[in-house]
C-alpha cells in the first residue's frame, strides 16, 4: 500500500512489506493453463511486490483493479496481526482507495487501529472512519474458489496461504466533510476481487498445493 515513489529500504518493522508499483496495469499475451492457451488482451489487474525477513503472523488482503460499477477505482485493503512472543497485537486494518481521481488513505497506524475489522475465513467485513468521510466494505468468496498454497516463512515452518482471484466486493464510500453530500457512494463487483488469507490455522479445510 506504498506509493510507487517509495523504495525498498524503510523501517525494521513490520517485518513483511508490500508495495503496489502500478495499481490499474494492462496486460497483454497469454497463457497456457492445462494444455489449453488463453489469450490476454487489455486485461486489467495490477503490479504488486513483497519483500521482508518473515511473513506477517495473520492477515486477510484484498484488491480491486476496477469495479463493475466504477471501472477506474481501486482499491486495496488488510487486517493483520502481528505475534510477539505469546502476545497478539490488535487487529490493523489500512485500507487505501483510488476513486475519481483521488486518493483516499486510511493507512496511518493510528488509523489502522481504530478501524474495526471481522475476518471469518472467507467473509471479511471492515469499516475506517475519520471526521471526513467513512469507508466500510464486506470481501467474500465461496470457498471452492480458493486456492491453498504453502507459503514457506524465512525463519523457518509454513504460513497457510488461501487465495481467491474470483471474490465479490461491496465498499460503501461515505463523505462527511464540510460541502459533502448526503448520499453515500457504493462501488462493488460481483467476482474481479482478490481475496488473500494467510494463517497458521489448519481448520480452514483446504488442500495445500506444494
């Protein structure tokens, strides 16, 4: 959830970090997909890194390039948990959204800890709230969408990895500020959300591919 403009190097902690390098990408070729060849054409997602020491101990992630009801608006959203020793931190949750032309950042840890955060496994719902305006959203996703995977932590052991390309995404967007008007914005997409959840927990029931 940086900006493009910032680089690798930055603080010791969190010890995961992510960075969306092009949030609104066009990509063009194909793939191959069990013998069978897809074509790419003007197909719209995004650029996205991670780097660090070790994975983030808890987290759901989601991302929208381009909503069914607003082509143009992105969105990109976590609750994470960190663990020290026996202790959990309280939930984060950031969120950040492009929309008409402007960049809406609920991301300052003091934000992030006052937004109110449910993650179920495959229903997330959230809300951040400032003195200007107001962002709740609900990602969800049937679980025979997901895919498990193994995520291997550098310090050592495995992150369980649950991942979704087909969830469905409803974000309400509403201003308070001084000239806003009265009625809320809602933005949503029936199946072009990313939706991520990475655990230690097993009872999630999903196979891990290797």
């Amino acid at each position: 959830m940086r900006s493009p403009r910032q680089n690798a190097s930055g603080p010791k902690l969190p010890r995961a970090k992510s960075l969306v390098a092009a949030p609104m990408a066009t990509f063009n070729g194909w793939l191959t997909v069990a013998g069978r060849r897809v074509e790419v054409a003007n197909w719209v997602g995004s650029q996205n890194h991670n780097w660090g020491s070790r994975h983030t101990d808890h987290y759901a992630w989601g991302q929208v390039a381009g909503f069914d009801t607003h082509p143009e608006s992105f969105l990109e959203v976590a609750t994470a948990r960190l663990k020290f020793g026996p202790f959990w931190t309280p939930p984060m949750t950031p969120i950040v959204l492009r929309h008409r032309g402007r960049e809406i950042r609920l991301n300052h840890l003091r934000q992030t800890l006052r937004a109110r955060a449910r993650v179920a496994y495959f229903d997330w719902s959230f809300v951040s709230e400032t003195a200007d305006l107001r962002i709740e959203g609900r990602i969800t996703a049937a679980k025979e969408t997901f895919v498990g995977l193994r995520y291997y932590n550098p310090p050592g052991g495995i992150k369980h990895c649950l991942n979704s390309k087909l969830a469905t995404c409803e974000v309400t967007l509403t201003e308070k500020g001084p000239g806003a008007t009265a009625t809320p914005e809602h933005l949503s997409t029936a199946h072009r959300a990313a939706f991520e959840i990475l655990t230690d927990d097993a009872r999630h029931g999903l196979p891990l591919a290797v």
